[in-house]
C-alpha cells in the first residue's frame, strides 16, 4: 500500500536562516561561477541533502512526491 505524504510546506514550517546557510552552503545551486553549477546531477544531489534536512519523511517519498515536496 502507498503511503500519502504531504508535501505542502510553509516559511513558518523551517527556520529561513538555517535554509539559506545550507543553501549557501552549496554553490552548485547558486554560483553560476562554480564548475558544478551548470551539472545537473551536482544540482540534484544538492537539492536531494537539502531537502533531506527541511522536509519529514523526505527519504520515504515517491518521486513524484519528491518533485513536489516544497513547491
């Protein structure tokens, strides 16, 4: 049986500044003068760890959850 997540998340759900270090903390998604910025697959890591630390049950969900977890 499938388990239904949800995937609706707010700014109240995450503490901001936490969430921009950790993105900071990855300039393939941010530095467009980082070699792994234009690596898609550096990219997805680094959503993946992410959205590992800001989203319950993360690792848990299908793919399709997961492309809509935080959206």
């Amino acid at each position: 049986m499938h388990t239904q997540y949800n995937t609706e998340m707010s700014a109240n759900d995450i503490d901001v500044d936490v969430f921009i270090s950790e993105i900071e903390n990855r300039p393939a998604l941010w530095d467009m003068r980082y070699d792994l910025y234009s690596d898609r697959s550096a990219k997805t890591k680094a959503w993946e760890e992410v959205c590992l630390m800001f989203v319950p049950d993360f690792e848990k969900m299908t793919i399709k959850e997961k492309n809509t977890a935080g959206k």
